[in-house]
C-alpha cells in the first residue's frame, strides 16, 4: 500500500514521485488497538468472594509437648523422667499416638548418643502414628 505524492506541472521534467511506505504505520497501529484490546478487560476484572466473618472466639492453647532426652548411653528419659527399657518408651509413644490432638515430641540426643538409639526411638513413634515429631538441637545433656 502506498500513497502518490507529486505535482502535476506542465514541464516537460519527469514527474518526481514519492511513495510513502504505509505498512509500518498500520502495523503499529494494529498493535496498539490489540494492546487496548487486551489490557482492558484486566484492569476492569474482579473477584467477589463472600468470606466468612473471623471469629475471635476460639481461644490458641500452647501445645502439650513432651521431650525425649537421649543420653550419651543410650538411655531414654521421657519429661526428665528415666525409662527403664525400649517397651517403656514405646508405651509412652503409643499413648501420645493415641490422642485426638496428638502432642508434640521433641527429640533431644545427646551429641554422643549412638545412632542406633535415637533412629529406634524415631523408628518406633513413626510406627505407632505419631504425627508432631522433631528433632531439637544436639547439645549435651547430662543427668
């Protein structure tokens, strides 16, 4: 597409004729409008959503936590209280598991505790089901 621009004088010079190239400026402007066209409907779009009310009525308790301490020779203490055996600890752990809301363990090794004791008392909770289960920091523990 191009548009004719030139004079109609009576010389006898050839006519100058200068084509202006349109293409390019119809490109742009397609552009644009589809630019208009896309951003539109964004900037006028909205969710409605029909939240529930917040209700301050129900009071945040601190978990139940009990600490499993095991010592650097392989005994198990259970809220500081010594376990005599492995069925003693999986008692304690079966009791938890069997909660509603099920408290929190939180595994304390001592740094020189052998692996075999800490991976039997994490083997055992999963097991049983014990959902709340953490390993907490590995610092010595002595009794």
């Amino acid at each position: 597409m191009g548009m004719n621009v030139g004079s109609s004088s009576g010389s006898d010079e050839p006519e100058v004729m200068m084509d202006v190239n349109t293409t390019p400026l119809i490109d742009v402007m397609l552009v644009l409008i589809v630019m208009l066209i896309i951003t539109i409907p964004i900037q006028l779009h909205s969710v409605n959503l029909d939240m529930p009310p917040p209700s301050n009525s129900v009071p945040l308790k601190d978990p139940v936590v009990h600490v499993v301490l095991i010592d650097f020779d392989g005994k198990v203490y259970w809220d500081e209280n010594e376990l005599p055996n492995h069925e003693a600890v999986e008692a304690k752990l079966a009791e938890v598991a069997a909660e509603a809301d099920q408290a929190e363990v939180h595994i304390k090794p001592n740094k020189l505790a052998e692996y075999g004791a800490v991976a039997a008392v994490m083997a055992s909770a999963q097991r049983l089901g014990v959902k709340k289960m953490g390993m907490v920091g590995n610092e010595q523990y002595v009794k």
